[in-house]
C-alpha cells in the first residue's frame, strides 16, 4: 500500500508542468504592477513636487530596491517568485535527483537562488534603463542637442541603429521558447528559467501544508539570542521579513485593484471615461496674457526668451504655453524640471514640436 501511495504521489509531481496560461498570466502581474505604481507616483509628484518629486525622480532604484525584498523573501520561504507563487506555481531544480521530495518551503539552494534574483530583479532594472537611454539619445539626436564627436559618432550611430533589431532578437528568442513549450518540446517557457537552472511545477498539496505550518514551526522554535550582534541579526532578520511580508499582502491585495486599473485606463473605455470626467474649458489665467513690459519675455514673439535669438525648431511649453527654441527648453526643463517664465513644475513630456504651415 505504502508502494503505490508513493507512486501516485510521484507521478503527480511529475506531471506538474503548468499550462502556457499559467505562466503567461504570472508572467504578465509583475510586468503589470510597475506601471501601475508609476502611474500613481506620477499623480502624487504632479500634485506636491516637494514631497513627493523625489520618489518619481528615483523610482526605478525605490522599486528595484522594493521587489529586491518581496523577491528573496518569496524565493526564500516558497521556491518561487512573488507571481509565481500567487498563481499556485513554485521553482523546482533541474538535476536534482531529490528534487521529488523537496518540498517548496525549504527555499532554493543558493545557486539557482542567486540566479533567480539576478533574472527577477537586477536584469528588468537594466533592461528599463537602457530603453530610457536610448529614447533619450534618439531625442537628442532628432533634434541636434549635444551632437556626439566624430571620434564617437559612428559608434553613435551604430548603436541607435542596432537597437532595434537587438531588442526584436530577445523577444523573438522569447517567443520560440513559449512556442516550444506548447508543443511540449520544453520545460520552460523562458529562456531565463533554464539559464537559472530551475523550472516551474505546480504546488502539490504536501507544499502547501508544508507552507501552512512553516509560520507556526518558526515561532514556536525561535530561541532568545544572546549576544549583541546576534540581536541586532535577528532584529534585522525580523524587519527585513516584515517589509517583504507587508508588500506581499500589499501586493496581494492590490491585484484586484490593479485589475480595475488596467480596465480604466483600456483604450475601448477611453471614451467614457472622458465624458464622465469632462470639464468645460477654463478661461486662460490673465497673468498668462503676453506682456511686452515683463523682464523675461523678448518684445518680438518670434525671439527665444532663453537665447534671446530668432527661435528654431519652435517648441511649446504645454504647462504654460510659451514657445522656445527646442534645445534651450529641454536642456532647461530636464535641468530644473520647472517653466522658465511661470516656474510651474513640468517635465520633457510636456514638450510639444511646433510645425509650421509650410512645413
């Protein structure tokens, strides 16, 4: 009896592979999450710069650092990732001949846990960087803002126009992959999995009750440290826990949320929401109106009032309105992120090209 209990429970481990819709969807809730915070940190900075313009300023360190916690903590204590562990799915290791009897709350080793990190965390914060890099180079290549030297121009070049076709290879290596493993070719359906030397498998019912009872079993067996600095480990043990436990719940709880979020921003609901959000047109604020007599405005309206010269490629100033030369406003906007005239708070978004009727 105890024989053909065993193998049943070993042909159900084997036979764990998650489907593509499973590890699509967990792909696709963290890659979802990020926007979503950006977008109401952006809120939060547009309406109290003071306060607030720090955390957008450094938002990708803040959140890098935020998803470094809640990943180790879930690596750690259930073999899996934040979303993995969300849809029921966990990290098994590939090669391990007792990988059948290791059950999710022992952790991975430390091999295929450092890696897991580095592919979770460390490779999508490089991977935004080096987009925003090359959208600024592309910005300021369009419009001549600080034009590279001969000596680094052709590299340059080759860069801006290799980037594409780099980026088009990596997600088309992705694809071949999720195709290979519909057609069951392979047990990963990322590239990235195989590179950490794990695969994903669904949690069986031994490791959930296993996860169920680590809780309780930690608190009853935890001893009273002695020395100081065994203290002072525990201590930060506890608060590095508690904060990856805190946004897990966080976490957790805000997918729903996170749901209506992506409905309400859905380019099919657009539309109602403009009429259920629109406001008549205010007047423009007087203090707006031209006033030859101001210090910092030119008297000719074709004149930067940056350079003080005749404007070119004409670029207006969506926060207040005024019209400058493109490479005095951005160089001053990405600079004091503020109107040089109002000193309203603004960004480069808020750029507008200005294109002339003969043009």
């Amino acid at each position: 009896m105890a024989e053909h209990g065993a193998h049943i429970t070993t042909a159900s481990v084997v036979d764990d592979q998650p489907s593509i819709f499973e590890v699509v969807a967990q792909d696709s809730l963290m890659s979802a999450v990020r926007p979503a915070l950006q977008h109401v940190v952006k809120v939060l900075a547009e309406s109290n710069p003071a306060h607030f313009g720090f955390f957008w300023r450094w938002f990708d360190e803040i959140f890098t650092l935020l998803d470094l916690l809640l990943q180790q903590h879930y690596l750690s204590k259930t073999s899996a990732s934040f979303s993995e562990n969300f849809y029921g799915l966990k990290r098994i290791v590939m090669g391990d001949q007792h990988k059948l009897q290791r059950l999710a709350s022992a952790g991975l080793p430390k091999k295929q846990f450092m890696k897991s990190v580095m592919f979770l965390v460390l490779l999508p914060y490089l991977k935004v960087k080096l987009e925003k890099l090359v959208s600024s180079l592309r910005e300021e290549d369009e419009y001549s803002i600080h034009p590279p030297s001969s000596r680094w121009k052709r590299f340059y070049r080759a860069f801006l126009a290799a980037y594409p076709f780099v980026n088009m290879a990596w997600e088309g290596w992705f694809l071949v992959q999720q195709l290979r493993y519909i057609l069951g070719k392979v047990q990963h359906h990322s590239p990235l999995l195989r590179l950490a030397g794990v695969r994903l498998g669904r949690l069986t019912v031994q490791d959930i009750q296993a996860l169920e009872h680590k809780p309780a079993e930690a608190s009853m067996m935890q001893l009273p440290a002695g020395s100081i600095g065994e203290k002072i480990k525990s201590a930060l043990k506890k608060a590095i826990g508690g904060v990856a436990l805190s946004l897990s719940t966080g976490l957790s709880v805000g997918v729903f949320f996170l749901q209506f979020l992506e409905w309400w921003y859905s380019s099919e609901n657009q539309e109602t929401v403009k009429t259920l959000t629109a406001l008549p047109t205010p007047p423009p604020p007087v203090h707006l109106d031209y006033n030859s007599d101001s210090p910092l405005l030119p008297k000719m309206k074709t004149v930067c009032p940056l350079c003080r010269k005749n404007r070119v490629n004409d670029t207006v100033l969506a926060t207040s309105g005024y019209v400058f030369c493109y490479r005095c406003v951005f160089n001053y906007v990405r600079s004091h992120q503020a109107c040089p005239i109002t000193g309203y708070p603004t960004e480069v978004q808020h750029l507008i090209k200005l294109y002339s009727p003969e043009n």
